[in-house]
C-alpha cells in the first residue's frame, strides 16, 4: 500500500516464533511481507519475479505476502486498480441544531479538509511457486464504483498458521465504504489448504460482520454470520478469525 510507512528489520524470539526482518517462522510456515517500498528486494530476492505482475490489467501491487510451507511456496497478492479519481476541495458546511431560542438552525459552521475519491477495483491472489513457474489458485476481486469504494484492511490481510499443522491458512479482511462514507459490512475470507491436497487446492471460508438498524428502537447493533465452511474450520482458526470482526 503506497502510504505504509517504514519497516523497522530487527530479529526477535517471541513465543517460539523468529520474527526475522519483516518475515515470521511458524514452525514449518515462514511469512515475509513485501510492500511497494521493497519491490526491489523482492525482485532481487526472486529474480524471476516482477513485484508488480499483471500490473496492466489488474494495477499495481499494495501488499504481497511470500509464505514458505511443507505443502509450498506461495505468493499472496494484494492489488488495486484505479479506475477514475475526484479531487474535492476544503470546504465549511452548516451544521444545524437547537438554537439558543429554542428554533432550529444552523448552530456552527464545520470545515472538511480536501479529500480524494477515486473509484476502483480490488484484488487479491494465492500463486504456488511450480517448477519455476506461477499456478494461480485462488483470485479475490471486488469491482466498485460511483457511489461504492471497498478497501482492503490490510494489517488484518494476513497469512498464520493458527492450528500448528505447518500448512498456512490466507486470511482477506475488507469492506465497502458507500456513498454515507461509513462501512456497513465488515468482510472476512480465510482459504485454507486441505492436507491431502500438498498446496494444490484451496477451500474458501466466509464470515460477515455487519450492522443492523432498527428504525422503531432507532438503535444500531452489530451482528456476525458465517458460512457453512467457516463452521467446518479448526477452532484455532475460528477464533483467530473471531479476534479479528470483534476488533470492529
């Protein structure tokens, strides 16, 4: 993502996992990220790579995640490409209210800063590293538009080993700002690899943390719902998933 900031490359041991520049090892799953700052190191730590591949149909690469694993090598891709941008200049707005006699009316003046829509697509990729080639095997898109922008949320897009069984589980956390500039919807999809497959099939995972109002009660509440294969996952996954929609 073109507005993250520096990474500070040290080396600790922390409950058993090397944390080694910006890379994790997990028992047998080693996780190193890449952000657009380090496309150099990376095209230099895999020659053969490009750090922003498919760039032209696709835009550039915002976060990739190289993940080392007893079933495989894999890249995890982040990408977003801009479709339109819109500039909107500072501006002062009314704000309204109950005046001091008691009418309604404007009671001050706010200033919004300038801002930039733009609007675009995302999308998200797992590629296995086979016999010096790519195999694309899992491709996340989402498209927006005029009045519907989705974000990544990117420190909760991340590869883990939650149950230990040294095969990485790809978790995708994102929503969609609308034209109200406030996300209903909170968006979660873990792939996970069954062992039988050696890295050669993915299963797609979803959870949705979403916000209910209630126009009698004039209350808005949080709510969770997860799919049929989510229910499935090993419960060290489930809650690592849960820590995360309940961050929100």
């Amino acid at each position: 993502m073109e507005g993250f900031t520096g990474i500070i490359f040290r080396t600790v041991l922390i409950a058993g996992c090397l944390i080694a520049h910006n890379s994790i090892a997990q028992r047998n799953v080693e996780v190193t990220w890449y952000y657009p700052k380090d496309s150099l190191r990376y095209e230099k730590d895999f020659p053969d790579q490009t750090y922003h591949i498919n760039r032209t149909e696709f835009g550039k690469t915002t976060m990739l995640i190289h993940v080392k694993s007893k079933v495989g090598t894999f890249d995890y891709i982040f990408k977003k490409k801009i479709l339109k941008t819109e500039k909107f200049e500072g501006q002062f707005v009314d704000v309204y209210g109950t005046q001091a006699d008691g009418t309604n009316g404007v009671i001050r003046q706010d200033y919004i800063e300038p801002y930039v829509l733009t609007e675009h697509n995302i999308y998200a990729f797992v590629y296995l590293y086979d016999h010096g080639g790519f195999l694309e095997k899992v491709r996340f898109q989402d498209f927006g538009n005029v009045v519907y922008w989705p974000e990544f949320d990117y420190p909760n897009c991340f590869a883990a080993d939650a149950d230990k069984d040294g095969i990485p589980e790809f978790y995708l956390t994102y929503n969609g700002f609308s034209d109200g500039l406030d996300p209903t919807e909170v968006k979660q999809i873990v792939y996970t690899i069954p062992a039988e497959s050696k890295g050669r099939s993915f299963i797609k995972s979803k959870a949705v943390h979403y916000l209910v109002k209630d126009s009698e009660t004039n209350s808005e509440d949080y709510r969770d719902s997860f799919d049929a294969q989510w229910k499935k996952l090993p419960k060290s996954i489930q809650n690592r998933s849960l820590k995360i929609l309940n961050s929100k």
